[in-house]
C-alpha cells in the first residue's frame, strides 16, 4: 500500500531505550504487515503489542484492511487520498 517512510540512521536505537507509544505502533503497522521492519523497531513493535490489547485490535483491523486493499487492487497503485483515509479510519 503506498509508500513506506524507511528508517533514518540510528532511528533503532531510539526504540531500544523506550517504550512505543500507540500513536508511533500505529505507524508502524502497515510496514510490520509488509515484513518490513526487523532488529529493535520490530521487538518494540511486538513488545507494545504484547502490553497493548488496543493496538492488537487496530493491527487486526489494519490487516483486513490491507488484505482488502490488496485483493481489490492488486499490483495497481492506490487512488489519489486512500492511504490518508485508511490511515485516518486506524487512528
């Protein structure tokens, strides 16, 4: 779905000194969907997920949603303002 932001240097060391907060999980999710995160992103990632029932239920709806979007469109790019809309509905 769209574009991911990628991490800048030394953006993992941050989430191995503290906790995600749910606004920082929830961008995340699409990209945890994708298998894109690996090393200290996706520990904080699944470690927040773990303490966190409300992210688990906006990740699973994160994933029908995904899972939706790619059955209907395929390879095809997103429509002009669908990713903001989705990200907007998760939040």
């Amino acid at each position: 779905m769209g574009v991911r932001p990628q991490a800048r240097a030394g953006e993992d060391m941050e989430y191995a000194t503290r906790p995600l907060s749910c606004e920082e999980a929830v961008k995340q999710f699409f990209a945890y969907l994708d298998r894109a995160l690996s090393g200290e992103r996706m520990e904080a990632l699944e470690a927040h997920f773990d303490a966190c029932l409300d992210c688990c239920e906006r990740l699973e709806f994160s994933r029908k949603v995904d899972a939706f979007v790619k059955d209907r469109l395929g390879d095809a790019p997103l429509p002009d303002g669908m990713e903001e809309r989705i990200r907007r509905l998760i939040r």
